[in-house]
C-alpha cells in the first residue's frame, strides 16, 4: 500500500511512536569515537541534519552530515558512521557504506529493507527499521526520531520523555489554518521561487522546508542562512525580485535578529513579500512542530498549484538513466 502525503502528515506521531518502540540501545559512547559521519540522501538524509544541528551545542565529539558517494578523509576505526536510506537502495549510501566497512568504521543504519537492511544484517550491526508504503521525503518522523536517540545515547542524555509528549502537538486541523494563512500571504505570486531565509539552528529545517517545497509542489526553493547570507547574496537584493521569503528565526541571537529586521525592511520597501513564521525556541517540541507546520504548507501549496506531490518523474528519470550510464 502506499500511503498518501496527506494520511502520513494526518498521523505523523504514529511514526514517532514507532521509532520509540523500536528503538534498542547501541551501546556506544561518544569517548570511543573521533567523530560521527551522517550519510543519507534526500529525505533520508535531512534527518541527521536536523538532529546534527540540534546537537550542534551538545556534541562532545564533531558530528557530519554527507551526501555523496564517499566518506570523509578523516573517517577511520576512530569513526561512528550512521546510514539511513528508505528503501534500502540508495546508491550513494551503498556505496558510504562500502567505504566505511573497508576502513573499519563502526557502521548504524537505519532502512526499511533493500540491500542495505541486508547487508547490515549479516554483517551483524545494528539496525533501525522503518515501517514501509511512505514516500521517503514523508517518512522523516522515523529517520529523525531515530537519529535523535541513537545520538541522545551516544552523548549520554536522555530525550525519551521529551519524544514522547509530542503527541500533543500534532492538531491537523489547527496546523493546516496556519500553514493555509501563510500561503494565503503569497496567494497571488505562488509561482515565484521561495527563499528560505535561516540562521544556525534553522538551516536544516529550512532545508528540509526547500525541499518539501520543490519535490512537492515542483517549484524552486532556496536557503539562505544568516549570517553568512548578509555577505553575499545580500548583495542581489535591488528591486522587486521574482521571490517569496519566509524568515525561520530561532530568535537565539540578538545581532542575528537585528539582521533579520533590516533584510525585511530592505525587502519590503522594495515590494517584497516577506513571511515570518513564528518560532518559539530550539527545542525538540518546536523543532517537530515547525517541521510539521512547513509540511502541509508544502502540501497545500502542491494542492493549490494543481502539481502531483506523489510522482517524482525527473528524479524516476535519473535513476533510470544511471542504470545504463
């Protein structure tokens, strides 16, 4: 069976709650390692990017994410490697798990079957599974959830209650007004290109958020992170600009927040429609909770847009096409 984007975000906690369920301890801790490495493509791959950047000032030890074919340099017996892929399948990620075998990396996944449930299986490692019919971009409730634990163990914290009380927050009907306020505010350029303007803390959501946006809705996403982004492609900003910005601000930084009063003036007094979404701090209730509130944005707005957010046909076509390259 394969379930429908709006059934999943309709019962998104389930897969919380599933990880929970099957969540067995590794055993590992951070003072066995030189470093972790995060491999994963696409929406197996966002979730250790969001759950990197939710330790980012917890970490005792540097954590990486990659998405590509190979590992780091530096990855070696010294290093923890954790691979996620959906369905198993994922040729970039066979290929990072090759690599880390041969240089003697201690190896997690997480996968719900394919050749990569099977190689871990009889290679012995662990192996976080993952329940079957998602569309992989709509399955992050399982990668994440996942990713949080196995790397809350390894830095010895404990974030299971904390996982646990998100069942409260998943209102659908009250999550869908808000996400369809937002794109009501872009009701009348929809076809524009989104950016996505972050600072450290929503960098990956914001990715996540870009591509949601693009896989779903077919349209161009972008992210811009501050303060890096006001060096550079503030320089662009002249005009009216065939653009829509949402501002995900953590509100974690005060110079940041300043940054982010003066590109909404700056756009704004150009004609630009500039979004702020609300966020309320950094913690793993509000980060779930503004993953799920972009989610059905991206929906709604594939919904609006008449585009067919279950078919991917470019991306079927690369797959194919890499068969016989």
């Amino acid at each position: 069976m394969v379930i429908n984007h709006e059934y999943a975000l309709g019962n998104f906690y389930a897969q919380i709650q599933y990880a929970l369920d099957h969540y067995k301890s590794h055993g590992l801790k951070a003072n066995q390692f030189n470093n972790v490495v995060i491999g994963g493509l696409g929406g197996s791959g966002i979730g250790g990017r969001i759950a990197k950047s939710y330790f980012f000032n917890k970490a005792s030890i540097p954590v990486e994410v990659y998405s590509d074919y190979v590992l780091p340099q530096y990855a070696n017996n010294k290093t923890l490697v954790v691979l996620g892929s959906y369905s198993g399948l994922t040729e970039e990620t066979l290929a990072m798990y090759t690599e880390a075998k041969a240089r003697g990396c201690q190896i997690i996944c997480i996968s719900s079957g394919g050749t990569l449930s099977e190689w871990a299986q009889a290679d012995g490692l662990v192996l976080y599974p993952i329940a079957t019919g998602y569309q992989p971009r709509m399955a992050l409730g399982f990668s994440l959830t996942y990713n949080l634990l196995l790397l809350a163990e390894l830095f010895g914290l404990s974030i299971q209650n904390e996982l646990s009380a998100l069942k409260g927050i998943y209102e659908v009907e009250a999550t869908q007004t808000k996400a369809q306020t937002a794109l009501d505010f872009f009701k009348h350029a929809l076809n524009h290109k989104f950016v996505l303007v972050t600072d450290i803390n929503t960098e990956a959501i914001g990715t996540r958020f870009a591509q949601q946006i693009q896989e779903n809705a077919k349209v161009e996403a972008f992210v811009n992170c501050l303060p890096e982004a006001n060096h550079n492609v503030f320089e662009t900003y002249y005009g009216l600009l065939p653009s829509n910005f949402i501002f995900l601000n953590s509100q974690d930084n005060d110079r940041n927040n300043g940054r982010f009063a003066y590109l909404k003036q700056l756009l704004e007094k150009q004609g630009n429609l500039v979004y702020e979404w609300p966020l309320h701090g950094t913690a793993i209730q509000d980060m779930y909770a503004i993953i799920y509130l972009t989610d059905w944005f991206s929906i709604l707005l594939s919904n609006q847009l008449g585009a067919d957010n279950m078919s991917v046909p470019n991306i079927s076509g690369l797959k194919t096409f890499l068969t016989t390259f």
